[in-house]
C-alpha cells in the first residue's frame, strides 16, 4: 500500500467515488428503463383500440394480417395478436385466430366475458407482457383483442443515457480527484508546517514548543504529545546538565583536598602517626565524594514513575519504629535520645523504602546538628484533615535568612559546621523530592540557637 498518507487519501477517495458513480448510475439507469418499461402497457392498450376499426366489419378477421399491420405501424417487434370471438348466448368462444401457432402458449390467459366495453387486463408471460381487451360487442358476439409484447423494449432513449454515463463518469470522476487533491494539500499543510517546525529544533532550542494555533485538532492532538515529550526531553537534559553542573561544582573542593592531603604527605618521609592523619582525611573526603555521587544520582533520575510505581499498602508507625531504630545507635555516639512522644496507628499508600530514605535524612539532621547529651522528639498526631508527622529537636536552628533556601541543593546554612559534620547539602532536596512524589507537605520552623520543628502533613484522603 502506498506510504504516502496524500496518496491513501486520494486513493480511498477514488474507490469511494467509483462505488458511489456506479451505485448512482445503475440506479438511474433503472428507473428510465423501469419508466420505459411502464410505457408497454400504455402502448398495448393504444394498439389494442387502434385495431377497432379493423374488426368492425363482417366475418372473422385473420390476426396474421392484423399482427402484420400493427408491426409495419408501430415500428415493434416482435408482436403477436390472437382474436377471440365469443357468443354471449352460449357463453362458448365461437372462433380464434393467432399470428403465429408457435406463440400460442403466450395467450394461456383468462378471458373475461364480463368485461365492459374496452376493458383491458394486462398479465407477465415469460419475457412477454400480454393484455386482453374487450373491442366491441355486435349482435350476439363479443369480440376480444389479445395482444403480446416483448417486456425488453430497445429505447434509443436508453442507448443515449448509457452512451452518457459512460462518458460523463470518468469526467466527474476526474474532476473530483483534482478537488480532493486541493482538498487534500491544503488540509496536510498543517502536517507540513508540524514537521517543518520539527526540522527547526536543536538540542539547544528544546524550549521551544510547536505552535498549536490554527492546527486541526486531530494534529493539534498529535502536536500536544510532542510538545509533552519535549517537556520530558527538556526536563531530562536539564537534570542531566544540571548533574554534571552540581558534579563539577561539588566534588571539585574534596578531590583538591584529598589530592592536597597526598601531595603533601609524599614530600618528605613522615611518622606513622602522620601517614595516619593523612590517610584519615582522605578517608573523610573520599566517603563525602561517595555519598555525594549517590545522592546526585538519586536526584537525577531520569523518570519519577520508575519509584512511584512501587507504592503499596504500608504502616507509616511501623517504618518510624524502624526508622527510629536504625538511627539510636548514630545518636547515642552524641549521647542524644530519640524519643517517640505521641503515635497513631495509621495506613497509608507509598514506596517504603524512600518514606525510610526521607525519614533517615531528617532524624539525621536533628542529630548532627543537635547539641550533645540532648532529645529529637517525634511525633504522629491526627489534625482535622490530615496526619501530623513532627521531629523536633533542641539543637543550633537555621536562621530566618536561611530557611527560605533549605531545600536547595548543595545549601547549607552554616557551611563550615555542615562540612565539618559530614553534611553534602543534598539531604533535604531528596527528602522534599520524596514527599513530593508522595503529595505529603514538608515544613520546617527554626529558631537560631534554640532549635528546629519539621511537621510532615499527610493528607487524609490518600491515606
């Protein structure tokens, strides 16, 4: 089949249009040959009273000779006559006479002797339309006409309108074909100016969008889910780039360090506790790069729906437990208790092991940034439309410049202490990009020097 969608187009457009022209011409040509057809009857009867003059006289009338007239007359062939001559008394045919013995069948009718004066009936014989008509009555004797005419009647009429169809059908066909052929090219215009606006992109024009305006919808339809598409190419370059950008910028401090800590260590010849010191702060770095290539790859995904599409049944009390868990051995080492002070049983719907991930993310940062020999609480508490889940802690707190940037990546509030404790700035971001994915509110309330109060709000209905 063809690959052009112009060429199916007018393809199918052709097919159609013969089916139809034929359908329409056989139909026409049916009903003037049906007309012509109806015309026998009327031509019967006409003949039928043109031969009363003829039958008038005396003596029986031979209905070859008549049949020859009527022939001669009308121009019709073939056309047989068989005369009836009927007593009224004896209700007895007296006598008959036929043009042509062989046809004889043809007259197998029903003569009606009870006919008035003129009366015709008309009856289908094989290919032969025959009528019976009362002529005349004289004295005693009735007389009957019946006539036979073949139904296939030649009409130059008809040999005319065949002759027309034939000639007229290619022409309006042809004609259609160029009309649906603008039709055609200017309904795919639009097909073409999507495409040509496709050529035009690059990789670095992926902010551009095709322009739906003035699109038929079933492209517009077609245009949208490219230009969706763009928004995902454009969205996955962007976390690519911003990848190697975040790469760059992040790892470049601790392989200057570690490369510092090497060089200086193989400058001259060293005590094992030295040796000892260097190898620990390159230990340090080269886990902070470790954690931070994680992390970064964890944030570049390249599609949400690969983690959303784990979500299950879970107990959110259950994961805080073994959350909570985990962490009291981390925590211990600062001499800081974890402390449940409120928990509901509840049941909700998501991915368990990155509610953990987020959950881990923020105990850990109420410990780190804790003060030694203190508490972080949590807590799960039903609200009015959703569930409250806080983690609060006594710790250093963010300033109120700070806060509007914690969930950026690489920010920290105080960069040399989060450093020094180990932080890469990018727990936050992954905690708000879990919670986003689980349409779970996060909001985070500081007090510089006093201490930090997370509240988690989950909504109940996907609860």
């Amino acid at each position: 089949m063809f690959k052009s969608l112009k060429f199916q187009l007018l393809f199918y457009f052709l097919i159609t249009n013969v089916v139809v022209l034929s359908g329409f011409s056989f139909f026409l040509y049916s009903t003037a040959h049906k007309g012509v057809s109806d015309t026998i009857d009327g031509q019967l009867k006409i003949i039928s009273l043109d031969t009363i003059a003829d039958l008038t006289g005396e003596g029986y009338v031979d209905s070859k000779i008549i049949a020859d007239e009527l022939i001669h007359e009308f121009e019709i062939k073939p056309l047989y006559v068989k005369v009836i001559y009927f007593n009224k008394h004896t209700k007895k045919i007296e006598h008959t006479t036929l043009s042509s013995k062989e046809q004889h069948a043809l007259f197998n009718i029903p003569l009606n002797e009870m006919g008035h004066l003129h009366s015709i009936y008309y009856f289908d014989k094989d290919l032969y339309r025959v009528s019976s008509m009362l002529l005349f009555e004289a004295n005693d004797m009735k007389v009957f006409l019946q006539l036979a005419l073949k139904k296939t009647v030649q009409s130059p009429y008809l040999d005319r309108l065949i002759i027309s169809l034939l000639i007229a059908n290619p022409i309006i066909l042809i004609l259609f074909l160029l009309i649906a052929n603008v039709l055609i090219n200017q309904t795919l215009g639009s097909v073409k100016k999507v495409v040509k606006s496709v050529h035009s992109l690059s990789v670095n024009q992926l902010s551009q969008r095709i322009n739906s305006n003035n699109i038929p919808t079933e492209i517009e339809e077609l245009v949208q889910t490219f230009n969706k598409l763009l928004d995902n190419i454009e969205e996955l370059f962007g976390r690519i780039s911003a990848f190697s950008t975040d790469a760059s910028h992040e790892l470049k401090t601790p392989l200057t360090v570690i490369r510092g800590e090497i060089e200086v260590g193989l400058r001259q010849d060293r005590t094992p506790a030295e040796y000892r010191a260097i190898l620990e702060n390159v230990i340090q770095e080269t886990v902070y790069v470790q954690e931070t290539i994680e992390q970064l790859f964890f944030l570049t995904k390249k599609d949400t729906t690969e983690l959303t599409s784990n979500f299950e049944e879970l107990y959110l009390d259950e994961i805080i437990t073994d959350v909570v868990s985990q962490t009291k051995k981390f925590a211990s080492a600062k001499s800081i208790q974890i402390n449940v002070t409120e928990m509901i049983p509840l049941t909700i719907y998501g991915n368990e092991l990155l509610l953990k991930v987020a959950l881990n993310n923020l105990l850990r940062n109420a410990i780190v940034y804790n003060k030694e020999g203190s508490e972080v609480r949590i807590s799960i508490r039903e609200e009015n439309t959703y569930y409250s889940l806080t983690i609060d802690d006594d710790g250093y707190g963010i300033s109120k410049k700070d806060l509007p940037f914690i969930f950026e990546r690489f920010f920290r509030a105080d960069k040399a202490r989060s450093r020094q404790k180990g932080g890469t700035g990018l727990g936050l971001s992954i905690v708000k990009m879990i919670l986003d994915m689980h349409k779970y509110e996060i909001n985070i309330d500081s007090i510089l020097g006093e201490g930090t109060y997370v509240t988690v709000s989950i909504p109940k209905n996907i609860s």
